[in-house]
C-alpha cells in the first residue's frame, strides 16, 4: 500500500502544458455525450433496417464519423478512457468485478499522464474531466438510468459498490438496469471521496418528459440549469448490451433496435433544450465493438499500450471500430469525416472545446473534431 500512498500525493502532471481552445473552433459550451454498448459500426450505422433511426435519421442530419474506434475491451476501461485518458489495466480490463482501490507502482508518468499500477478506483492523483470542470468553474453531471431503482443494489445517487467488495451490479435485475462498470465517475476517488459532491452530480437519468420535476429533462428547461457537459449512460437494455432484457421491454426487436427506441425517446427532447439551440453538441457513440475471442481489437489514431497492460484490447490493440453521430448547429447535415478517431480523441475534443489541459493519451491524439465535423458557418470561422 506504500506505492498507492506515495500516488495519492502525487500532484496533477502528465497533462498537455497548455489548455487552449482555437479560435478556429466553433462556440460550443454544452456537450451531450450518449454512450452505448458493444456494437461494431457494421452492426449499427451500417444496418439500417435494424436501426434507421440512428444509422439514416440522425446519421444524416449531422457528421458520420465511420473511422472512430473504441481504446480497448472490456468495457470499464472504454469509459475511463473516455474521461481521463488512462490506459486500460487488467482489473478494468475484466470490467472491475471486485471494485477494487487502484494500487499504484509509481508516480504519474511526466511523458503521458499515465498511472502505473491496477485496480479500479483511482487515486486523488489521477485527473478527470469532471474534476477539472469543477475546478474551471464549469458544470458537469453523469446521467445514469435507472440508478437507485432497487435501494438494495445501488443507491439512487453516485450509485456504487463498498470499496473492495464484489460489485454486485455486473448483471442487471428485474426493475434495475444500471451497471457501475458503465459508470465512469464512480471510479475516482476525486469524486466518490466526497459524497456529497458525487451524489449531486452523478445522479438518475429519469423520465424523458418535459414535465420531469428531477433528471436530465428537467435540467435541460433551461440554460443555466443544462450541465456544461452531460455524460448519458442507459441502462443495459437501452444500451444494446442485452437483448432480451432482463430489467424491461422496449419493443425495439434485437439489442440495436432496443439502441433506436431510446434515441428517439431523448435525441429530440435535448434537440429542443435552450442549451442545445444556443450553442450545444450531441455526440452518439459505442464503448467498444464486439469483444474477444472473435471480435473487433482493432484501433486507430497511433494508439498505444499504457504501461499496465501490453494489448489494451486484448488480443489487440484498440476496442474496435465503433463509429460515432455528432449532431450540432455547427454541423451542416449529411457530413461525413473519414478521419480517424477514438476515446481519447474525444476526450481531448472535449477538452480544447472547454478551455481545459488534455489528460493522459488525450494529449498524444494525431487529430481532434476540426473542420472536418464542424462544417457549418459561424461568425469568426
């Protein structure tokens, strides 16, 4: 536990030295981010008859990414990565089934950020895009579906295992689809260390109505009350990772029809928030395609191994080609990049569009969203 302590005081290096956000970037100051589950790009924006309101619809009215990959398998390193730039290791490789303390073997590297060791939560040491909101003064919340439906399994806010315990919410019950390991804020100590913190921002999705007295429809009423950033999570039926479902019915026919029914019920609604009109950007992607032994390990973007497990894919090196939707008033329709992304690129995206140091491998990415996606007018371009 010695090495753990001496990266608890570690201080926050590893980031890129300058937190810039170009003037060539359009004015965007509220992201949605919808992450779904284990589906290769040929089985969602590529089979229309099974989704169309995700692979014509919303692939139509705004940028198709087909080149953007996933950074690993399983899937709880897929979202660390997508909010600190770490690396997967071999606990969150197999999806953190003990929700285990992260035992550091040294300080975080000054080359890449990364944090030597294993294990699930993460120390202090360890940034993430949510504290850095915080402390830039900006606003951020984790919208998790149907987290505290049954008390007895999670609590209904910053919903997760006791440390060092099994983590009973791998699979899910009858009323209760919300996995922690879907979660990635609850696997920081910056976040979870402070209860009240967590609980007011990593809290449940609710009802997709515009009545909703609590979740993200009623945040999304107005400007001031929409988070700079939104992190949505469905549960694991509304994701695509189960099919049949175990917590409910959607109707939608297979996993990626259960994905379609989902979107239609929230795309619309965050379409017509204030945040969104005035200066906001969806972003619709999987954690990682099919996994091992016979699926997708492939990655892009010059990706490499951190330093805590050779092939973060396990058989390969990237989680697989996944793609992802962006939808924003910035982006004409029909917009199509063939340049490469993943995780770690979105990350960085995030980071430049909010004026914040990159994280980790966020800071190594050949390219971030330009141009290419934002391909609409705005004053100053």
């Amino acid at each position: 536990m010695l090495a753990a302590a001496v990266m608890a005081t570690v201080p926050l290096v590893g980031v890129s030295t300058t937190a810039t956000t170009s003037a060539t970037l359009p004015p965007i100051y509220h992201v949605f981010v919808i992450a779904l589950e284990n589906e290769s790009s040929s089985a969602t924006f590529g089979n229309p008859g099974a989704d169309p309101y995700l692979a014509t619809q919303l692939k139509g009215a705004g940028a198709y990414l087909p080149n953007y990959y996933g950074t690993g398998h399983e899937s709880n390193d897929n979202y660390v990565s997508m909010v600190s730039g770490q690396a997967p290791n071999p606990q969150n490789q197999g999806d953190c089934q003990i929700y285990d303390q992260f035992v550091g073997t040294g300080p975080l590297s000054l080359l890449d950020g990364q944090a030597p060791g294993t294990g699930c939560v993460f120390p202090d040491s360890v940034p993430d895009i949510a504290t850095q909101l915080t402390q830039d003064g900006k606003t951020w919340k984790g919208y998790m579906e149907d987290m505290g439906n049954v008390p007895s399994r999670e609590s209904a806010q910053c919903g997760h295992p006791a440390l060092n315990t099994q983590d009973k919410t791998q699979s899910a019950v009858s009323g209760d689809g919300y996995v922690s390991r879907h979660d990635p804020f609850v696997y920081f100590q910056s976040i979870i260390g402070n209860p009240t913190y967590c609980a007011a921002h990593v809290v449940p999705l609710g009802a997709s109505s515009t009545t909703a007295t609590s979740g993200l429809a009623h945040d999304l009423q107005k400007v001031d009350t929409t988070p700079d950033l939104s992190f949505i999570v469905p549960d694991v039926c509304d994701d695509g990772h189960d099919y049949p479902c175990t917590n409910e019915n959607l109707g939608g026919g297979s996993a990626v029809g259960d994905i379609d029914v989902f979107l239609k019920n929230w795309v619309p609604l965050i379409q017509a928030s204030p945040a969104y009109n005035q200066d906001g950007l969806i972003v619709i992607t999987f954690d990682e395609a099919a996994g091992p032994p016979n699926g997708d390990s492939s990655s892009c973007c010059n990706e490499m191994p951190g330093p805590n497990s050779p092939l973060p894919g396990i058989t390969g090196l990237g989680g697989g080609k996944v793609g992802a939707v962006l939808l924003s008033k910035f982006i004409n329709s029909a917009t199509v990049s063939t340049t490469g992304y993943n995780h770690y690129a979105l990350l960085a995206s995030m980071e430049q569009l909010f004026g914040l140091a990159k994280l980790g491998f966020a800071a190594d990415v050949p390219n971030t969203f330009g141009h290419d996606v934002y391909t609409a007018n705005w004053p100053g371009k």
